[in-house]
C-alpha cells in the first residue's frame, strides 16, 4: 500500500511539474489554498467530488485513475528523515517552543474541544 502512494505521488508531483504551475498558481485556479493543493498532489488530503472538476481545469493531464485514487481516504504518512529538512527542522522546533502557550490561548478562547 505504501508503494503504491510512492507510485500515485510520484505521477502527480510529475504533472505538476509537467504543467510549470506552482501551488499557488494552482490553488488561485481552483479556489482552494496551495497548502490544500500540496496536500492533495502529495496524497495527505481527501479530493471532493466538488473540487475534482476545478483540480483537472487546473491540470488537464490528470487521469481518471488519479482522480479516483485521489478521492480515497489518504493514507497520512511522513518521512521519518523530513525533520532533517532545515525548513522542517525550524517549523518543529517552533511548534515545541511556542505550543504549549499557543494551545492554552486556543483552549482559553476555544474550549479544550471535548
């Protein structure tokens, strides 16, 4: 299963480059964020059945086939070696020194979600 979302992330990155769009390019043509667009072409997000019209305007070489393996529930996965990446690095070492303030201020204003 793993290598198959090797196989489908791998086609998809291909596209993207193929078509020369970045994601935020791609995310002003569909009217979604670029961050939800990276995590739908990486295969960490569930593709709507609203957006899979917008997303091949965007990308008119994306297949029936990816469409529907990108309809399917993600399997959520992450490379072990990504906070190695120095951007990945810092953005966790944000998180690990301001979250615990941050989530008292969301929990404060919010609820604790329960």
């Amino acid at each position: 299963m793993a290598q198959n979302k090797v196989n489908i992330v791998s086609q998809l990155q291909a596209l993207k480059d193929k078509s020369g769009k970045s994601y935020t390019q791609l995310a002003e043509e569909t009217g979604l964020t670029n961050v939800y667009v990276a995590q739908l072409l990486r295969r960490q997000a569930h593709l709507k059945p609203e957006t899979a019209p917008k997303l091949r305007a965007a990308l008119p070489d994306l297949t029936d086939e990816l469409l529907l393996e990108m309809a399917k529930p993600p399997l959520r996965s992450y490379d072990p070696n990504l906070i190695q990446d120095p951007t990945v690095y810092r953005l966790n070492e944000a998180v690990m020194h301001f979250g615990e303030s941050i989530k008292e201020i969301i929990n404060e204003d919010f609820g604790d979600g329960m």
